[in-house]
C-alpha cells in the first residue's frame, strides 16, 4: 500500500508541475490533490472488483462467446463503422489520418516487434510507396487501382533491395544504416526537380474510384482507409500465428539460439523488411490519394520518430497495442491543439512516465505474445 501512495504521490506531482503553466499554481495543488488521494482509490477499487470478477469466474463465459484473441476487434468494430453519421468533417479527417498511421505503425511492428530490427529511418518506404503512386497517376495517367499494386510492388522491391545489405549490420548500426536511408531518400525526392518536382511537390493527384463511383468525399474515403487497416490487422494477426511469426519471435528473442535450430536467419530478416514495407507503401498510396498533394516535406526523420513511438507505446509485438498507440498519438495533438506550445511536452512527460511504469508499452509482456 505504501508503495501505491509513493507512486501515485510521484504521478501527482508531474501533472500538477505540467498543469502549473496553463492555470497556475492554486490550481495545480489542487490537481495534486485530487490525484494522491484519487489513484490509491482507484487501484483499491480494480482490485476489489477483480477479486469480485475472479469470484464468479465471469471470463469463463465471455470467453464461451468471443475468443480474447478477437474482443478488442469486436468491440471496436460497430463503433468505428458508424463514425462518419455522428461526426464533423474535422473529426473524419484525422480519423483518416488515423487509420493510415494504424497501417504504417503495424508496418514497422513487424520489423521492430515481430523480427527485433531497430529501424530509425521507415519513413523512407512510406515515401517510396507515395511517390510511385503519385507518379503513376499523375505522369503514366493510371488510376488509383492501377497504380497502387505497382507502387506496393516498387516499394517492397526497395526494401528488399536495402536489406540484402543492411541486414549484415545489427544493433545500433544497423539503426544508423537506417537512419541514413531514410534521409539519403528525402534528400533525393527534395533535389531531383525534374522528376519529383523537388520541393513543390507533386499535386493534381486523381481520387480513387469504385465501380464508377469517385471517393471524393472524406465519409467515403474514411471507409476505404478503414477496409485496408482492419485488413492489415487480420493479416498481421494471422502472421503472426504462422511459423514465419514464430521465427520472428525466435529471432527476436535470441538470434544464436534460432539459427543453432535451424532457423535461416537473414533471410527471415529480409521477409521482414520486405513484408514491412509491402504495407508502408501501401499507407504511402493512401495518404497520396488523400492528400491531392505529396512533397518531401511529409517525409521527415520526425515522421519515423512518430511511428515508433506508435509501437513502443502499445507494446512491441502487440498487434492491439500498435492500434491503439496510433490512435492515441494521432489524436493527442488534435485534443491538445489550443495549447500548441506544450503539446511536445505533455507527450514527451507521458512517454517518461510510461518508461518508468510500464517499459513495455501498454499492452506488451504477457499479451504481446498473443497479439
């Protein structure tokens, strides 16, 4: 109990020296009051009521009915189908840019979670896969259906083609390897004016159609983005669970011990990287389509800092954690835009905290196993 009061004196203390530049400092001691008394409060209530749960043996009977690998997608599934009947065109919006942050975290989750591979420089294949797209469109006249394949195939090539080398490198070189990459790409689409238009940008890019019917409006266009991340997580899940996730795993755990098995460990490295920015490039069409208007400025080093923090704060590994790390990284600048000056500090105090409480992102240890 002493080490619940400790902690939540510690959290208190935090908020309110955050709280302390919005409404000064009467208001954050009465913030840090609420919180030490409230957290210890809390926590004796989740315990009571788990004792209460365990009692009467109530996963028993949801279990019957939902598999725990499939709850979270069950009760998130009937929400977000309905989201564009009750909400501002804003709302829809970063709901969008949500859902295409999902495809690219759960992107890197297979590379950084699933095989173990630092990669600091992923933004590189989320450019690859926009700009193919927009040239496709724009230079060759193919629509959206057309282009996106070649895109995806262009993009997987190019980091299947980055790996073959890269891979002979590990740890903190291999991250710099990465790194690199990522920044010698920007550099190219910012400097080759005669093909990307350099800084300008490439605009005019056409939107998708489906049998006829143009997806010009962000409602329409919220469900297509919604089709490909939910699956993007049925694809993940399900890899996840096959002998090529369960080599990842090895992989991950213990490199020395995989390959003394039997496992070929470069090259289930490379089908990492490629399986990786197979769906980068694919959330890279998405946001091409979208946005009209790609430039390298969408492309930046802070852009792979972004989707990291997406993985390392659901969990490594953890197919459950990722979407909600998106989620809560997309919005937590929206809900936070009246005070724009401190919204790096309000995320970067939450991502202290939750390293010092919780190293393994939100749903990581024991659930990252399943998914």
């Amino acid at each position: 109990m002493l080490k619940t009061i400790t902690r939540a004196a510690f959290i208190a203390l935090w908020a309110a020296f955050l709280f302390l530049p919005f409404k000064g400092i009467r208001a954050a001691g009465m913030l840090f009051v609420v919180l030490w008394f409230a957290i210890p409060l809390i926590s004796l209530m989740a315990l009571f009521i788990r004792s209460f749960l365990k009692k009467i043996d109530i996963d028993k009977h949801i279990n019957r009915l939902v598999p725990p690998d499939r709850r979270y997608l069950l009760a998130l599934l009937l929400p977000v189908l309905i989201v564009p009947l009750f909400v501002r065109n804003y709302i829809l919006d970063v709901a969008i840019l949500a859902g295409i942050y999902i495809i690219l975290a759960l992107a890197l989750n297979v590379v950084v979670g699933f095989a173990g591979l630092l990669n600091l420089g992923f933004v590189a294949y989320y450019a690859i896969g926009a700009y193919s797209f927009a040239l496709l469109n724009t230079k060759a006249g193919l629509g959206f259906w057309a282009s996106m394949p070649l895109s995806v195939v262009i993009t997987t090539a190019a980091g299947f083609l980055f790996a073959v080398p890269a891979l002979r490198l590990k740890g903190d070189y291999l991250a710099l390897v990465t790194l690199g990459f990522g920044e010698i790409v920007r550099i190219t689409l910012n400097n080759w004016d005669s093909f990307t238009n350099g800084p300008n940008g490439i605009g005019g890019i056409s939107a998708p159609a489906v049998f006829g019917f143009t997806l010009g409006t962000l409602s329409t266009y919220y469900y297509l983005v919604l089709f490909f991340a939910l699956l993007a997580v049925f694809v993940m899940w399900r890899v996840q669970k096959s002998k090529v996730g369960r080599a990842w795993t090895a992989i991950r755990e213990d490199e020395i011990a995989a390959a003394a098995m039997g496992i070929q460990t470069i090259r289930y490295k490379l089908y990492s990287v490629a399986f990786g920015a197979f769906w980068a490039g694919l959330a890279g069409c998405l946001f091409a389509s979208k946005m009209r208007f790609i430039s390298p400025e969408s492309f930046t080093f802070m852009e792979s800092v972004l989707i990291l923090s997406m993985v390392i704060l659901g969990g490594l590994g953890s197919i459950a954690g990722v979407v909600v790390g998106a989620l809560f990284l997309v919005a937590l600048p929206e809900v936070l835009r009246e005070v724009q000056m401190y919204r790096m500090l309000a995320l970067g105090a939450g991502i202290v905290l939750l390293m010092i409480f919780r190293p393994q992102g939100l749903f990581g240890g024991r659930l990252a196993s399943r998914g």
